[in-house]
C-alpha cells in the first residue's frame, strides 16, 4: 500500500489539514464537513467522552470548565489545564486534536494516514519543538518533520523553486497572535533571516474593540458589562466577531446588543460602519508596525529590498490590515491562496517531498537557532575556578541544522571525570538560562589538569539536540540526545534522530565536490603568477572559513565563488 502523508496546521486557533495530491494541494474536511478545525478540546457533557473542534468551541463559550483551548502557547512548559476538575498538559490536548484530525483525514482520504508534517512558529524553542513532535506520536502519527510556519507558507507560493535569490517576508495575522519573519532564498535553500511579533496581538483583540465600541453606542461600557452580565457579554463578542468578518466584504453592518442585566432592558440595534470600526482599531493598527520594523532590522533590510509579502492568517483578509501592508511595503501582497490555509498548504507540499525522495530534504532546510547552546564551565577569576559560566557551542542565529565543536579542559590534577550541564539561552551566568540536561564523561586518563574532552553539539532541523563528548587522544565518546522529554520519546524516533544526526556531523571537508574543487583551486593557484594569487587566495580562504562553520548557505556561497575564480583562471582571462 502507498504511503499517505498529510500537512498539519496545529493553530492556536484553529487547525487543518491537507495532502499534497496530483493537481495540487487539497485541504481536507473535517467530521463537520469543514476545513478548519477549531483548536478546542472538551468534555461532552451528555455522554463524558471528548469533543473536539466546532462543537468544542461551542461549549466553551458556555460552560469554559468543561472547555479548553490556545493551549499551543502553553507548549514546552509545565503549565496545566483543567477539563472537569482533571488537569492535563498541553502536548495531551494537542495530541487530541491531532489524533481527531488524523481519523478525519483518514475517512475523508478512504485510508489510514501514516506519516505527517507539523508546523510551528518559527520562534518555538526546541522544547516546544519536541513538545509538538510528541504530541504527534501520542497521536499515532509518524512525525516526519517539524516545519517552521513561515517556510510553510513559502513553500505553498512555491518560492522554494524560483532559482533565483529573493528575499520575503511572510506576515501572519493569526487570532490571537502575530508573527513576521523574512527568509532568504538561495540556490534552492530557505533561510530564516529573521522573526519578530506579539504573542498577544491577533483577529481577537480587534474583535475585543468592536464589543468595546458597540458597548459605548448604547451608553456603558466592556469593565460594567463584564462585572454584570458574563455571558451577555459572551453573546455580543460573537455577533461582534461576525459584524467583523462582514466588514471585511460590506461598508457596514447591523449589531444587535443583547439585553444586559441592570444596564440595558432589551435588544438594541446598532449601525457600525466600516469607517467606525477602522477608528477603533487605529491603535491595534499603529501596533503592527513595531514587530515589521524590528524583523526588518534583524534583517539588516529595508522594505524596498524584499521581494515578495506573504499575508498568512485570517485576520489579514481585513482591508484596514491589508492597507498597513500596502503602505508600509508601498506594493501589494501575494494573495492567490487562502491565508487561512496558506500554511497547511506548504505543509503539504512539504509531507509529499519527505515521502518521495529523501534526497529533497537538502532543498527545504534551514533555520536559526533562536537561543545559544551550550555548558556550563568554570572561568579563573582572581586565581580561583568560579563555577556557572555559560560557554556557549552553538551560538544564537546559528543556521541550522548545524554541528559545532569546543574543546574544555579538566581542572584538577588526575580528575578522571567531567560532567557538563548543558543549557540553552544567551545569559552568562547558567542559573538565568534554561537547563536541558547533563552528560557525564568518565574515564579520563590520569594526569596533570588541562585533559582536552571535545564536545559536539548537533542541532537538527526538528529541535532536537544530540551532545557529544569525546576524550582527546581516545576513542571514548559519551553521547546523548537532548531535550526535557527526550526519556519519553520512543526507541525508534531516538535511533531515527540519531542516524539523522549523524549525516549533519559528517565532514564536510570529505565531501568529494568541494575536495575536487579545492584540488583544482589550489593547482591553479601554483602556476599562477604572484600578480594574480590574491583572488584565488582569498576565495580559498572564504571557502576554508564556510566549510569550517558547517553553514550550508555560507558553503555553498563560498563554493561558488572560488567555482567562479578558478573558471576565471582556466578560462581566456588568465594571465
Ligand atoms: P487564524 O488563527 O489564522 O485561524 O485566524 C483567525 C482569525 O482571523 C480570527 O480572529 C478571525 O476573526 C479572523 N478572520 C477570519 N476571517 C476573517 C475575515 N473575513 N475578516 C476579518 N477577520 C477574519
């Protein structure tokens, strides 16, 4: 039987599905017959068996202890939710949502599904990461790839096939969040340049102005209706959610206001016009500006510089949202796919190349490490070792996946053991980053203190970190691969991450192109007369430093470059 692989979007808000079918991309209906699956898990309260999706989201506007939902921001921490007076983690209630929509996908496709792509924000941790990646296993889902939402949606607007370099900045208007991220294409590889965004800015807070708005029409005001009347309150933020995706098409639109206990006696109706609406939102509006500025700043870019704008999200389809983009861009956004599906679309297409050729991978791949990597050491300070310092190996905006090596030296005479907290952040002292785990390294020769132990951290493009330690002189190597979970996730996952691993540590200096490349540079450069070395030097040199830094965009950046010079040389341009 053929692999079937599907493209997930786990949303905050909401969730879909889709797979990658000759043709193009098809999103998948839910049991509702709808393509969003609201991100809400509940109780029923008839029968007591699970609810998910519309009929979820339903009751929580009713009964919210029998409800939960955003619980995504929750993933990778301790933080609990109660469901009828039990408590459950976030990656328990993702993985409720993905098993429902791997049963939906199921039926609607008329076979099982075995493999998946999961999407998460691009500046999930590698906590959070693995979070998402366990979620799916306890969903009975094969988790195939972690996928960065923005690259996503570059992949659905097919951006990873241009084969020219470009760069764009993908904005996402979720519901309750808001993220921006520029990414470079070179050469067939996404890189991230840089992310910014509020965790607390979506579609919801403009809904939250509309209610606040249409409450001072008829004379009070959100703080009194909230005191008095939670669940007129509930009714009215749902016609004020409809008045606002109205808006997004019409001029205006009629709001009923529900009878609020002790401040209004009936229904009122209130005429909201477009124009209104956009006032009340100008403060959310000025808001959108901080993050795009500070992504373009991280990225060392201007907006004139970027190639393309990707709208994601379904707050975007709103024209005050699309007119910020437009000025601050001063050009249209691309807009051809849903930017509500826009995701699980490049999901997808994402799943389909991880099923047909392995040899894809290289294409799709590259990331920044969001926070350093790395031990903790003792620093001599005044003649005496001072424990807690943070050496990191691998450092912040590093392109992953990546490999890096340090050395550390024993302290002590005859010290036969060391063991390594390892940590992730960029403070300097370890106690204000976030510890992940230990490894102990035994066996040290007998000796004066200074014994060199190598330790190799390996970031892969899912999040998860392999550490290994290797006593110089030796052949002992400690190793283990990383993450607060890391007991709980299943043999094979561990033995398939590893392998995975242990191509990214392969030396690049072996790779046989580049060697040959190298070769030919350096002959060259022999019969060259001294007028002409510097270029070849100097282009060998860069060549040296990228494969030293395990970069793929860096190496193959480098590569083409000294490519160039030697053809230069051999070409009619010698000397
Ligand atoms: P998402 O998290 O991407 O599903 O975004 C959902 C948000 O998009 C919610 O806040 C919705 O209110 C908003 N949204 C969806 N459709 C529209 C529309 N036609 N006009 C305005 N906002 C919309």
């Amino acid at each position: 039987m053929n692999e079937v692989a599907i493209g997930i979007d786990l949303g905050t808000t909401n969730s879909v599905i889709a797979r990658f079918e000759e043709g193009g991309v098809r999103v998948l209906e839910n049991r509702q017959g709808e393509l969003m699956t609201p991100s809400t898990v509940a109780l029923d309260p008839d029968g007591g068996g699970l609810l998910i999706g519309r009929p979820a989201r339903e009751l929580l506007a009713l009964h919210p202890g029998r409800a939960v939902g955003a619980f995504k921001r929750a993933m990778g921490s301790d933080e609990q939710f109660s469901l009828d007076m039990r408590q459950h983690g976030a990656v328990e209630l993702s993985a409720c949502i993905l098993r429902a929509l791997r049963e939906d996908a199921a039926r609607t496709l008329g076979t099982e599904v075995t493999g998946c792509v999961i999407t998460v924000p691009a500046y999930f941790n590698e906590e959070q990461r693995f979070a998402t990646m366990k979620a799916g296993e306890l969903a009975g889902l094969n988790v195939m790839r972690i996928l960065n939402e923005p690259t996503a949606a570059a992949i659905a607007y097919g951006l990873h096939r241009l084969d020219k370099e470009s760069k764009f900045l993908v904005f996402d208007l979720g519901g309750g969040t808001f993220d921006v991220c520029i990414m470079e294409l070179f050469e067939g590889i996404l890189q991230v340049l840089s992310t910014a965004g509020a965790s607390r800015l979506g579609g919801e807070d403009f809904t939250r102005r509309l209610v606040s708005w249409t409450l001072r029409e008829v004379g009070t005001s959100f703080e009194q209706a909230e005191l008095r009347d939670i669940a007129a309150l509930g009714q009215l933020y749902k016609r004020c959610e409809m008045a606002k995706r109205k808006l997004s098409d019409q001029e205006d639109v009629e709001v009923i206001v529900p009878r609020f206990m002790d401040l209004l006696d009936r229904d009122v109706s209130v005429r909201m016009m477009r124009e209104d609406a956009e006032t009340a939102w100008e403060p959310l509006l000025r808001d959108l500006a901080g993050p795009t500025r500070s992504a373009l700043m991280g990225a060392k870019l201007d907006p004139s510089d970027l190639d393309e704008i990707i709208l994601v999200g379904g707050a975007t389809r709103m024209p005050a949202v699309r007119r910020f983009v437009e000025s601050f861009f001063g050009r249209q956004p691309v807009e051809s796919i849903d930017p509500d599906l826009t995701v699980a679309h490049g999901a997808a297409i994402q799943a389909a190349l991880c099923l047909q050729d392995a040899a894809v991978e290289e294409i799709v791949v590259t990331d920044v490490v969001s926070h350093s990597l790395g031990v903790d050491v003792a620093r001599e300070i005044a003649g005496r070792p001072v424990t807690g310092y943070f050496s990191p190996v691998i450092h912040r905006n590093t392109v992953i996946p990546t490999s890096r090596t340090e050395d550390y030296y024993t302290l002590h005479t005859n010290q036969r053991a060391m063991r390594f907290g390892i940590y992730e952040g960029d403070a300097r002292r370890v106690e204000d980053n976030r510890h992940i785990g230990t490894l102990d390294v035994n066996g040290i020769p007998k000796g004066p203190a200074g014994q060199q132990v190598d330790v190799t951290f390996t970031y892969d493009v899912n999040g998860l970190l392999e550490v290994e330690a290797t006593i110089a002189g030796t052949a002992k190597k400690f190793s283990r691969i990383f993450s607060r979970e890391s007991k709980t996730l299943s043999k094979k996952a561990l033995d398939a991450a590893a392998g995975r691993m242990s191509k990214l540590k392969a030396d690049p200096l072996k790779n046989p192109r580049y060697r040959d490349l190298k070769l030919r540079a350096e002959s060259l450069w022999k019969d060259a007369p001294e007028s002409m070395r510097a270029a070849l030097d100097f282009a060998l040199i860069s060549f040296d430093e990228a494969l030293m830094t395990r970069n793929a965009m860096s190496i193959r950046k480098a590569f083409e470059a000294l490519e160039k010079e030697c053809d230069r040389f051999d070409g009619g341009e010698r000397w």
